[in-house]
C-alpha cells in the first residue's frame, strides 16, 4: 500500500509531514489498560487518553483537541464502584463558551453528563448515561462540522441480552452504513460502522465484552481530508485484543481498501 492508506498498530507515522502517535499498555491480567495518542492534522492537533481498568473500578477518559487554533478539552472520570465521579469542563472558543451540565448520584447508581460547545457556531454536544451497577451504558454524540451532521446513538445492556444502535446521517446526499453482529447471549457484540462525508471517511469500531467486564470505542474521522484515528487495547479476562486504525481518505481507492479491510 502506499504512503496514504497504510493501517498501523501501535506505531509513529508521518502523514504528508503530520505526526501521529500511538502508544499502548496493557496488563495481561486485565487490571489496566491504557492508551494514549497524538495526532496533528496540518498543524491542529487532537490527542485522546483513555485508561480503564477492566476489573470495572476506574475509568477515566481525557480529550484535548485544537482545531484550526481552537481548542476543545474533555475531562472525564468515573469510579464503577459509584462512589464519585467528577467532570470538569471549560472551554473559550474565540469567545464563545461552553456549557457544562452534571448530575450524580454518590451511591453510583447513575451517572450523566451534558456538555455543549460552539466552535465558530458549529456545534458539538455530547451526552453520555451510565449506570455503575453495568446494567446499562448510554452515550449520544452529535457534531455538526460546517454545516453537516452526524449523530451517535448507541443503547447496550451489559447483562448481554440485547445491544440496539441506530445511526442515521445524511451528509450532503451521502448515506452512512452500518454492519452490526450480536450475541443473544450476550458474550460479546461487535458494531462497525462507515461512513462517507464529502468523500472523507469516519470509521467507528465497537467492542463490548456484554459481561460488563469492559467497553471500549474507537473513532477514526476525516474532515476536509484531515484524521483522526484512535487505537483501542483491551483485556477481557486477560486476553488482550489491539486495534489500530489508520486510514488516509484522499481518494475513491483508499475508500476501497479500506472498506475491503474491515469487511
């Protein structure tokens, strides 16, 4: 494969003089799991933390993003045991404001958090529910990026019955696709979904261990030719599973290839 449309795990990678940076840990045992990633896209820059500890007592997720010198940061952390979760959120974006909504319950029993933010009047909210006990896990995203949308709805029972996610987007006449499999027994679901945006594309992987033990979602996205790209370790009962992702959409071909890979 050429320069553009190679997939990596785990390594350093000079996109058209962009930098991206994927560096893993993982315990075998399934106690910690961390990953941590930095990608500048024509100078903006995006980085995504994430650390989970699959025995279901801490997860912790930070994202910082600059784009085009705007900044988005989200800070998130969350003790499955219930007993606290704190977010702190704050955002100026040449002016604008972000506002933060939070609700908690100290017992751990539910958990939501609302954030919105206006980028140059785009707009980018996410809403995400989650009950610590693992019966349920909500996350709703929605991004309008220069006029066009996309929206994220994913509903998963973690005692493994049923797992629903129903995405719609219709970005200047194209249309998203999405494949999903499920186990009814709920030992695991995989959902991977594609999707075309003016010829770039957004790639979104999922994987649930439906015992609760641990979930854990990548997102990989191109807007106006730029990547994101986030890669995943996970430990299920010590097992370890990798994914990496690193796709460059700048033509009809990669878009080929790339659906070819993951079908």
């Amino acid at each position: 494969m050429d320069h553009d449309d190679r997939e990596n795990i785990g390594e350093d990678e000079s996109v058209k003089g962009e930098i991206e940076n994927i560096g893993e840990e993982e315990s075998v045992e399934g106690e910690t799991e961390s990953i941590g990633e930095e990608v500048s896209v024509e100078g903006e820059m995006e980085s995504i933390g994430e650390e989970v500890s699959v025995e279901g007592e801490m997860e912790s997720i930070g994202e910082e993003v600059s784009v085009e010198g705007e900044m988005e940061s989200i800070g998130e952390e969350v003790s499955v045991e219930g007993e606290t979760e704190r977010t702190g959120e704050e955002e100026s974006v040449e002016g604008e404001t972000e506002s933060i909504g939070e609700e908690e319950s100290v017992e751990g029993e539910m958990e939501s958090i609302g954030e919105e933010v206006s980028v140059e009047g785009e707009m980018e909210s996410i809403g995400e529910e989650v009950s610590v006990e693992g019966e349920t896990e909500n996350i709703g995203e929605e991004v309008s990026v220069e006029g066009e949308m996309e929206s994220i709805g994913e509903e998963v029972s973690v005692e493994g019955e049923t797992e629903r996610t129903g995405e719609e987007e219709s970005v200047e006449g194209e249309t998203e696709s999405i494949g999903e499999e499920e186990s009814v027994e709920g030992e695991m679901e995989s959902i991977g979904e594609e999707v075309s945006v003016e010829g770039e594309m957004e790639s979104i992987g999922e994987e649930v261990s439906v015992e609760g033990e641990t979930e854990n979602i990548g997102e990989e996205v191109s807007v106006e030719g730029e990547m994101e790209s986030i890669g995943e370790d996970e430990s299920v009962k010590g097992e370890i599973e990798n994914i990496g992702e690193e796709v460059s959409v700048e033509e009809d071909e990669t878009w080929r290839r790339f659906r070819t890979a993951h079908h």
